[in-house]
C-alpha cells in the first residue's frame, strides 16, 4: 500500500537527507514509476548530469534499483532500456536506522553496532571499506571487525547486494487481470507492486550466495594479489563502477568486488518479531512472552518472507531448550511452558512429537484493531467505540436498531453517531428499502479493514510528514538561542533551550512510536 | 410476527372471548378488537383509523370510552414518540415498542446501565473469572438492586463490558482458574486495563493529528499546516 501522502512523507524524507534534487528525481519515481534516464530528464527538466548523480546517490543508498526491461513502445525496435524504480519500503526504512542499530547492539555487540552503522551511512560498502572505518574508530586489530562481520553476516543483518540491473521480462497481459479485483486505486497499487516484487525478485542474490562470505574472500584474495599497495582506494572505484552502470558509461571491468549493505527484510523481520512478543505481553501474560519470543527466535531463519501467517513449527522440548537460554525464562517449568503455548493458541495434542506453531497473522490482526480502536474512541467517544468493536467483530453487515441494542445506546443517538463514523470513512453503509407492508428504510453498517486500514495508514503517513515538519520548524525557530554558547545560556535563555529541547525529545519519540504503528499497517 | 396479523386475523377472533367487552357499541368493539389482534405490538392511531374505516370523532370517542373502562392503554413507542401508541390492557408493551427492559417512559435508563455494568465489573474483577449466572447469584444475594433480573439481561450487560474493553469472554478450557467451570463454557474475565482504566491509546491517538478533526484540510504549507497548529501549539506548550 502505497498512498499518497505516503509518497509525500518519503519525498520529506529523502529531501531531508539528500537534498532538493535528489528529491525531486525520486519524487517522479514514486509518482510515475519506473522510468528511463530520458524520461526523467524530461519529467524533472533537471540536467542530465544532475538525474544521473542523483540516481547515483539512491542506488548507492538502495533506494533506486535499476533494471532492463522491453520497453512496450519501443517493441518493434526491440529496443532494451535501462529502468530506475524507486524502492517506496527501503526510503522509509531510512526512519528505522536507530531502531536497527540498537537491535543489533542488544543482539550482538558494540562493535558489531559499528560497523552497521557504517554500512547505513554509506549505503554499500565492500568489507575492506567496512573494515577500514572500523580501524579508524578504533585502534583494534582487524581480526575484530572482522569477526564482527562474520557474526553480522551469520544473523542475516547484512546481505551482498542484488544485482545492479536485471533482465525483467514485462509481465504478460494474460496475467495482470487476474490480479485486477477490488476498489480501482487498490488496482493500480497493485499491478505496480507486482513489478517491483518481480524486479528486486530477479535482482536478489541466489538464497546460497546471499549470506556468503566464501566468495568474497577470494575477490579479497585476488584485490590484495594483484594491487596489495592501496586496495581501498581501488575499491572505492570499483564500487562506483560496479553499481553505477550507466549507459555503459562506466563499463564495468570488475566484477568480483562483492558489496555488502544491510538486510533490511531481516530487520523487520526481527522489528515484526518483537511487536508480536509485546503485543503479546500486553494481552496474555509475561509467560507467554517469554516462550513465543523463545520459539520465534529459534524459528527466525526458516522464515522466508517477512509477513509470515503462522511462525515454523517446533517441538516442545526445543521450545523449551530455547526458553532456558533467556534469563527470565529459567524459572518455568515445562508444564508452564506448554500451558503457555496453550494460552497463545495452540492446539493442545498434537502429533508424538508435539510441534507447536503461532498464529501470527491474527496477533498482528489484533495490534492492528487496537490502534484504530484507540483512534475511534479518542475521536468518538465512548459509544462510538463500543460500535466499533461490535461492527468490526461481527465483520458483516448490522442494522442500526440492532446495533442500539447490542451497544445499549439510546436509539435516536445511534444512527447520529453511526453517520458520523461514516463520514469519517470508518464504517460502510448499505441502505434497504422495504415496501411491503409499508415502506421502510433500514440502514445497515459493517467495517471494511481493507478500505479502512489504507485509509487510516495514509493518515499516519500525514500525522508523521506533520511530526517531521514540525520538529524542522521549532529547530529553525530556536536556531538562534540554540546557537548560544552554553556559558552564555542563563534566565529566559536557558528556559527555552530547556523548552526547545523538550519539544525535540517530545516529537521525536513521538514520530518513533508512530513509525511503529506504520510498520504493523505496512510491513507486518 | 404480530405486525402482519391484520383484519384477517382478526376475523378468526371469537368476538364473546372477554366479557367486559359486552357492554361496548359496534365501534368500540370492532376497534377495541384491532386493538388487541395487534397484541404487544400496539396500533397507531392513523392505522387505526385506515384499518377500521371509522370516522375520525368516532374513533376518538370510542377510544376515550375504551380507555375509561380499562381496556386499553396508552403506550409510548420507541420508533416514533410524537404518535400516539394503543394497546389492549392486558398486554405489555413489546421490546419494540419500549425499546427493551433498559428503556423507562421510552428512553434509555443510561445512569441504571451504567451503575450495573460497573457492579458487573467489579464482581468479576474480584472473582477474577465469573460465567452469568455466578454473577447473577452475587447481584441477588448482595440485594444492591431491588429490581430482578434475568439471565439475558445480565449477558446484555457484560457484551456491551466486552465491548468496552473492560471484560473479556473466554471459553473455559477446565485447567487453573477455570476448574470449577465445565469445559466449553463460556466465562469472563478482566482485561489487563483493570476496572476503570482506559485502553492504551495507540501511537496515533496520543499526537494531535491522531484526533484532529481537520487533518483532511491540513497540507504543508496550507492555511492549516503543521507549523502553524493550535493542537501543536497547545501540545508543546511546556
């Protein structure tokens, strides 16, 4: 799902980072899709020099990828051009960085910590680079940074980057209406989804060279054979001429520098983990916590795709294996345990072996009807609320008496409140008209999630755009006081640095905590 | 069902079947008895007068002279208060018409509901896990309301509880807590935001923008804009 102000909130934020330029060759992606060099001088009247250093930047930080397709127009020609799709998900996970980096600080170490956050900064580095800004924080051997590569590599969180540009064959017309159902803007999202899952589908590294490191070592091997006097140097412009193929204007002469950059998927993947095992918490008990964090952790590499309906299955005794490892879980006793795993909804008797797995799908359902709920009442009211609830659990049409009764509110509020809801775009409405014995209106109402959560994830896109808005603009207000030496600060001076400060802490938190509830609408 | 009975129902009514009804005139007696074939359901006067064909002074006189001798009664129907509801005395008025056991002179008894619903609460909170009629039994024997109740009245109570998000419905599984409960049956609980407590408003619901009433008209650089809110304003005005 991709919405507008969705768009508009990733424009914000490579605008922030990169610049008006680089905005505006991102913002024609987004807006138009894939596009070739030409067309994007043409759309963003930019110099060509100017797209094309812009389009570097992105790739560089994964936020473009490049890929040849057959241009429908150009088909008589049979002509194959360069396409650059900008990676929606990968702009936005830009937010997430100090989410990442203190992930793998709790997982891992420090050390591995910095030399993530090395990789976030520059996009794409190859492990001599990495090892080389490591050297430069710390005065340790290599051996280090290299372990703690090793150890980034083996929990997934970095990956060898995809192809600079695959071959996409464009999709035959027989199989886009198939996927064509549903509300007309779902329609367009959805075809255009499905080139960008085929483009980074055939840019990704196969399954086995993805996470490998064996490779990459004989690229090393070979680099420090033929040029041992200065490698980095070198490696630096292999970099450049190993993604940037542009036009062939750069001809790529090296193929074997393997360059590395984050494993985003793996990211939300633990991000999605976690949400689970809170949202878990906050509605069973610590207990229960404990043990589906033990069986997702355990589980996590079978995973193969972030939006996983049911966790992998595992036995009972690996379960609980995996639950004394953690120290709040060496008091439960296996029966506790499996009384858990009966609380988190699984089946109680199994097979011999007793595997046991998760719905996870339906956790997340739950998170998810709990913030729009949370919305509805703090917008609502109280009995607004509770018809909400009453709509979105019987997931079908209700009729407005009906409904009064159900919720015990006077009959005459209820199909006030009811409208409004449905101005609000939280509620559909069907009208029927009865003509025998008399004619009668009745008005029935049900709660459409698909609807009703892109609606409401392009709401949070806005508050989040506003949030980051705001926070530039009590900066650039305060640039002044802020300015101020701090010996200088005293009196009325010193409240405001206190207030100002505040205000940061206020809507950066804010815009974090928000930036969880878009994960759990958009990448759970 | 009763709505649909019309005259033709009415002609299978043996007209001897209520002796006070004797003593009335033709008129009274053939709207006295579209009266009662409607049952609990009441007639309004109009249709009345459209199922009758009775003039409509008639009709006025013969229903003061029915209502004077107790056969029939006035009712204030819930749909629609502005017209006027009869009834054969001897019915009470159905769910329909008064809205139900919660509606007193046709409006909803908010403040009653809300005192039971939090009696209901409290008593599962110290129970910790209560089915109806555990809860019932604790109602009647504290003697808090002087009123009985039924069974499905307490349910009502503790659906809109679940729908409040204060009690959750659980089905027994028979282990722990639930061993004095059969298996299956359903039981409830409170949820972990206590008696009173509010839901956890989500991260949305806790920034202004979450519960602006104009965030359709806010733009960046609009005359509403993030820069220049009143919500931001009074939110960050520490």
């Amino acid at each position: 799902m991709v919405t507008p102000y969705g768009i508009k909130f990733a424009v914000h934020i490579v605008t922030s980072h990169f610049g008006n330029l680089v905005a505006k060759v991102c913002e024609n992606l987004l807006k138009r899709g894939p596009l070739t060099l030409q067309q994007l001088v043409r759309f963003t009247e930019l110099t060509s020099v100017q797209v094309k250093n812009s389009l570097l930047i992105l790739i560089q930080h994964n936020c473009v990828q490049a890929f040849s397709a057959e241009q429908p127009d150009d088909i008589v020609n049979g002509q194959i051009q360069t396409q650059y799709l900008a990676l929606f998900d990968n702009i936005l996970h830009r937010l997430r960085f100090p989410k990442f980096l203190e992930m793998v600080s709790q997982e891992l170490d420090k050390d591995c910590e910095q030399l993530l956050e090395g990789l976030l900064q520059h996009g794409r580095l190859t492990q001599e680079q990495m090892y080389e800004r490591a050297k430069s924080f710390k005065s340790g051997v290599q051996n280090d940074a290299r372990e703690s590569f090793q150890k980034l590599v083996t929990a997934r969180f970095i990956e060898q980057c995809p192809a600079p540009e695959p071959f996409v064959a464009e999709p035959s017309p027989d199989e886009t209406p198939a996927k064509k159902r549903g509300a007309k803007s779902a329609k367009v999202v959805e075809v255009r989804k499905t080139l960008e899952q085929c483009v980074l589908e055939a840019a990704a590294p196969m399954e086995a060279l993805r996470f490998s490191i064996m490779t990459n070592l004989e690229a090393e091997n070979d680099t420090e054979m033929s040029k041992d006097s200065s490698p980095i140097m070198h490696a630096g412009e292999k970099r450049k001429s190993d993604t940037l193929e542009l036009d062939g204007e750069f001809a790529s002469d090296n193929k074997e520098v393997t360059l590395w950059r984050a494993n985003f998927e793996e990211f939300i993947r633990c991000l999605r983990h976690k949400a689970c095992v809170e949202n878990v918490r906050a509605r069973l008990d610590d207990g229960a916590a404990i043990v589906l964090r033990a069986l997702l952790k355990a589980t996590r590499a079978a995973e193969n795709k972030v939006k996983m309906e049911n966790s992998a299955s595992l036995s009972l005794n690996s379960i609980f294996e995996e639950v004394m490892k953690s120290e709040a879980g060496r008091s439960m006793t296996l029966d506790r345990v499996r009384a858990s795993l009966v609380q988190l909804g699984c089946p109680s008797s199994m097979a011999i072996d007793e595997l046991y797995s998760v719905d996870l799908k339906n956790n997340i359902e739950l998170a998810r009807n709990d913030e729009v709920e949370s919305i509805v009442l703090k917008r609502h009211g109280k009995d607004a609320y509770r018809m909400f609830r009453l709509l979105s659990k019987a997931g079908r049409l209700l009729e407005t008496d009906k409904i009064s009764d159900m919720t015990l509110v006077e009959k005459k509020d209820t199909p006030k409140i009811l409208y409004k809801l449905w101005q609000d775009d939280y509620l559909y409405m069907e009208k029927v008209t009865v003509t025998v014995p008399r004619q009668l209106n009745f008005l029935l109402w049900k709660v459409n999630k698909t609807i009703l959560y892109e609606r409401v994830l392009d709401e949070m896109y806005h508050a989040a755009l506003n949030l980051s808005l705001r926070t530039a603009y009590e900066m650039d207000q305060q640039k002044e006081v802020l300015a101020v030496p701090l010996a200088k600060r005293t009196g009325p001076l010193e409240k405001q640095c206190e207030r100002i400060k505040k205000v940061k802490i206020y809507l950066e938190s804010s815009l974090m905590k928000l930036d969880d509830a878009i994960m759990l609408f958009h990448d759970f | 069902m009763s709505r649909l009975q019309g005259p033709l129902a009415l002609k299978r009514k043996r007209p001897d079947s209520n002796s006070p009804s004797e003593s009335l005139t033709e008129q009274e007696r053939i709207l006295y008895d579209v009266i009662r074939s409607k049952q609990d359901m009441g007639i309004w006067t109009r249709d009345m007068k459209r199922e009758t064909n009775l003039p409509d002074n008639v009709v006025n006189k013969s229903l003061k002279s029915l209502q004077a001798k107790k056969l029939i009664k006035e009712v204030v129907n819930i749909q629609n208060k502005g017209r006027k509801h009869y009834m054969a005395a001897e019915f009470e008025p159905s769910k329909e018409i008064s809205g139900g056991a919660w509606y007193v002179e046709g409006s909803l008894d908010t403040e009653f509901i809300d005192l039971l619903k939090d009696q209901c609460a409290k008593i599962i909170y110290k129970q910790r896990v209560a089915t109806v009629e555990g809860i019932l039994d604790v109602i009647r024997r504290t003697g808090i309301f002087k009123v009985e109740f039924s069974t499905q009245q307490i349910e009502e109570i503790l659906r809109a509880l679940v729908l409040d998000n204060v009690v959750m419905d659980v089905k027994s599984n028979g282990m722990g807590e639930f061993d004095s409960i059969p298996v299956g049956k359903v039981c409830y609980i409170c949820t972990n935001k206590g008696v009173r407590g509010e839901p956890k408003a989500g991260a949305m619901a806790s920034i202004p923008c979450g519960v602006c009433p104009r965030i359709n008209l806010c733009t960046p650089d609009g005359i509403i804009s993030p820069t220049t809110c009143v919500y931001y304003n009074k939110w960050l005005d520490f």
